[in-house]
C-alpha cells in the first residue's frame, strides 16, 4: 500500500469526504478503521469531534424550555450544511481545519503518526 493508501483501497479524497455524510459515526467508523493515513484520519477526527459536539449541544439546549425547540430545529440543518461543506473541502484535498477543533485533531493525528512509525513497535 502507497503512504497515499487507504485501507478501504478507494482513493484517500473520497475517504476522507466519506468521514461526514454521517456525522460522528463515520467519522468513528473511519477513525477506527484508518490507521495510516494521516489526511484521512486527520478528517475523521475532526468529525468525530464536531459532530459529537454538534450532537451533544442540541441534546442539551434543545431540552430548555422556550428555546430548546428552536435550538433543535436549527442543529440538524446546521449538521447537514456542514457535512456538505467539510465533504467537498475533504474531496477537494483540502484539510480545512474548523475552528477550535481542527488544530486539536491535526495535532493528536500527527502526534499519533510518530508513535504508529516509531521503529520496533509493531501495528496491532
């Protein structure tokens, strides 16, 4: 397999891409499964990430009263919207970092690439 390789042997832009149009859970499906690949992990990270936040924040505000409908009402279209932004991003071949969350996953994705090629530890 090439550095460029993913294990899903598709090309690493549209695996990356396919790390949003589920949210979180693609992202965790590809986090889990891509080991090697640093712009493939890079995305599924992030999404992970801001998707689980995005899921978590409309859980809770969407349970205050008053507010919480609106707070939910907008939360799945605001995921959707992102999900096709960070998609085309991704398949552009662009590591588009989302604020706050972008740094912290190209930083944990690179600093988990040094310890997968660290020499006499093996791939488990």
């Amino acid at each position: 397999m090439t550095d460029s390789g993913t294990v899903l042997e598709i090309d690493e832009k549209i695996a990356a891409a396919l790390c949003y149009p589920l949210g979180w859970v693609s992202g965790l499906i590809l986090w889990s499964v891509q080991r090697h690949n640093q712009y493939v992990r890079f995305h599924a990270l992030q999404s992970l990430i801001a998707f689980f936040a995005l899921f978590l924040a409309t859980i809770i505000l969407g349970s205050i009263p008053l507010i919480g409908s609106l707070v939910s009402a907008m939360g799945y279209p605001l995921s959707f919207v992102l999900a096709v932004f960070m998609m085309h991003r991704a398949y552009s071949g662009v590591r588009y970092k989302l604020p706050l969350v972008g740094e912290f996953a190209q930083r944990h994705v690179q600093s988990s690439d040094s310890r997968i090629n660290c020499p006499g530890q093996k791939d488990v």
